[in-house]
C-alpha cells in the first residue's frame, strides 16, 4: 500500500498512473486510427464472399497484438539492444529454414508451419536489420565502433536481403533494401556513396533477369504493359484500376464496392484492399486514409527527433520507413504504377506476419517514445 494524494492505494495502481502519465497517447490514437480503418475496409471486402471468417481472425490478431504493443511498451528498448545480433541471427536460420521444411503456395516457398499457425520469416527479417542497423549506427555515432567496423558490420545485416529474394520474396527484399537505405541516408551525412552503391546495384538487373521465377517475369511484363493480357497476367493490375476509378470523388459508399462484391478484384483483401477503399470512399476518403498514415508516419519521425539517444533514433526512423515504403509500394502497385510484387499495407491488408512485425516494431517506437524524458 502506498499514500498518495492523501488516500491509501494499491502500489500496483501507482505504477499504472504512472505508466498511463508517460504512455504516449497521441501514438496510440494514431494506430489505433489506421488499424480500426483496416477492420472496417476487411470486413466490407470479404462479408459477402467466402472469406468472411478472415474478419473474425484479424480482429483476434489486432487483440493479440494491442497486449504485445503494450508489453514492448513497457520493456525498456535499451535493454533490448544487447540482443540485436541474436534477433538476426535467429531471422536468417528461420529463412534458411524455409529452403528446407517450408510451406509452398504461388511458385514460392516463403512460410514456415508453427504450431498450426503460418509464419512468413520475411516479414521478421525487416525488423531484424533495422534494429541491428540502428546499433550499429548507435556504435558509430557514440564512437564505440570505428567507421571500418561500421561498414562491415551494416554489410552483414544486409545478408537477409539476398535470403529472401532467393526464396523468392521480391517485394520484402525491395522493402528491406528500402528501410536500409533509409536509415543510411539519415545516419550518414555524405549519402553520396550510399546512392553511387544503389545504382551499381540497378546496372545488376538485366543480369538477375535470368533468375527470375516466371511469374516474376510476366509481372514485371504485365506492368510494363497491362493491356497486353488483359483476362490474364494482366487481370489483376485492369480490374484494380478499375476499381480505384469507379470510386470518383466521393465513393459508391461502405459495402457497396460493386468490384468487390462480384468478385472481379482478386486477392482485394490481402494485396489490394486499397482498391476496395478507394471504389467505397473514392478520392475524399482515400486521401483521408493517406493523411492517416502521414500523420502516423510523421508523429514517428518527430519521436526520432526527440529520443534520448541514437539506437531509439534510429529504431524509430526505420519503423517509419517500413510505414512509408510498403503504402507507397502497395499503392504504386494497386494504381499500375509498379508491378505486383505482393507487399502488404501495415495494418490494413490481412495477414499474420505482416500484422505482427507491424506490432512488434510500433511497439518498439512506444518504448522508444516513453522514455525520452529520462536522463
């Protein structure tokens, strides 16, 4: 028992006041924003289909993540960073273990059967380098570890990319790729060299054309040209445009996506739920989807700004470029603006993994954000 405020209470009441006084509320309102439009949009695309009970499952996995987000919360992200290496080392044998006893479905082999429940190594593998790319940051900028060992080591956080394109998983290799980048052109202050590596790296394309699955290569044809096949390998990229247009300024209103209903939008409520969003809402709402994640992605990038040091920093801006990426990647894809690549939206699509290396990061950023006053 403790006296406060010139009552008795319980001690573990106190700590809850005092969790609750440095909880950052305007962050959880933010996600909790985003991921309550993401129920809303799943369930108007998949009620009146056969895949109504992904409604319930996602609802149960927001839950289940809400307790994780909250457990990260209250673990102190420093402590955690003694166990970067560990954590990726741990990603890289769950990806080697793909190759061997790992679930195949559309030409790829990319999950891993756990206990009844299905896990894409890939999505964990974004996490992995950005926490390790964060201390190694940590360490350079501290002056724990010379600018040598600091190249070194960010190379071998980059080991991931190669697994997972070899699985392959274009899409996550291009958004890890894409979160490392990132975190590079905000820690290092000539980005000169980090861009002279990324084009070296594009003249490599017409190289890795050969190695290509199949499917890859006709995606990367059909975005070159959709009408070609379009009740085809272009059916996807049609129908989704369609949709996005038929939605004009203001929508057809909620459960009314008239694409969606008859089944002409595939995989709308993993890879496309941005279409089902934009036919029902139409520009208006769409761009109040956008300004949700802006707002989101932006309250993170100011966390960064004010965390007491580097690895929270850095933490912080890598799980704001995973945000941005992926929108911006699903998005590109839904309007024809990229080829189908299949990156989900963060907590709009459905889809365990990626739902719990979205919570698992966000939850990072709360720690991150609840203890940036201490000194």
């Amino acid at each position: 028992m403790k006296l406060g405020d010139g009552l008795w209470m319980p001690m573990g009441v106190s700590r809850w006041h005092r969790f609750a006084r440095r909880f950052d509320w305007p962050l959880f309102f933010l996600i909790a924003l985003v991921a309550g439009l993401g129920l809303a949009n799943l369930y108007s695309a998949t009620h009146a289909t056969a895949h109504s009970g992904k409604f319930d499952s996602h609802a149960v996995r927001i839950a289940v993540g809400s307790l994780i987000f909250l457990g990260l919360t209250a673990v102190d992200y420093r402590k955690l960073q003694r166990f970067v290496w560990l954590g990726l080392l741990a990603v890289v044998g769950l990806i080697l273990a793909v190759a061997v006893v790992g679930h195949a479905s559309g030409g790829a082999t990319r999950w891993l059967d756990i206990g009844g429940m299905r896990l894409q190594p890939s999505e964990l593998a974004k996490l992995g380098v950005l926490a390790v790319l964060a201390h190694v940051v940590h360490g350079y900028r501290s002056g724990e570890v010379s600018p040598g060992a600091s190249v070194l080591l960010a190379s071998l956080a980059l080991v991931p990319i190669g697994l997972v394109a070899a699985q392959p998983d274009l899409g996550s290799a291009i958004v890890v790729g894409l979160i490392a980048t990132s975190i590079g052109v905000v820690a290092i202050p000539r980005v000169w060299p980090l861009f002279a590596a990324g084009g070296l790296g594009l003249t490599m394309l017409p190289v890795l054309w050969d190695y290509l699955q199949p499917y890859q290569k006709q995606r990367w044809l059909t975005f070159l040209d959709p009408s070609a096949d379009p009740t085809g390998a272009g059916w996807h990229t049609q129908q989704s445009i369609f949709a996005v247009g038929s939605g004009q300024m203001t929508g057809k209103g909620y459960l009314n996506a008239t694409q969606n209903q008859f089944s002409f939008l595939p995989e709308h409520w993993t890879d496309f739920p941005f279409s089902v969003w934009a036919e029902e809402w139409g520009f208006v709402g769409s761009a109040f989807l956008l300004a949700a994640f802006a707002a989101l992605i932006l309250y993170i990038l100011y966390l960064a700004l004010r965390a007491r040091d580097e690895f929270g920093s850095m933490i912080c801006v890598g799980v704001a470029a995973m945000l941005f990426w992926q929108l911006v990647i699903n998005i590109a894809m839904v309007l024809g603006l990229a080829p189908v690549v299949g990156v989900p939206i963060p907590l709009i699509s459905y889809g365990g993994s990626s739902l719990l290396a979205t919570v698992i990061g966000l939850g990072l950023v709360s720690s991150v954000a609840m203890r940036r006053h201490d000194y």
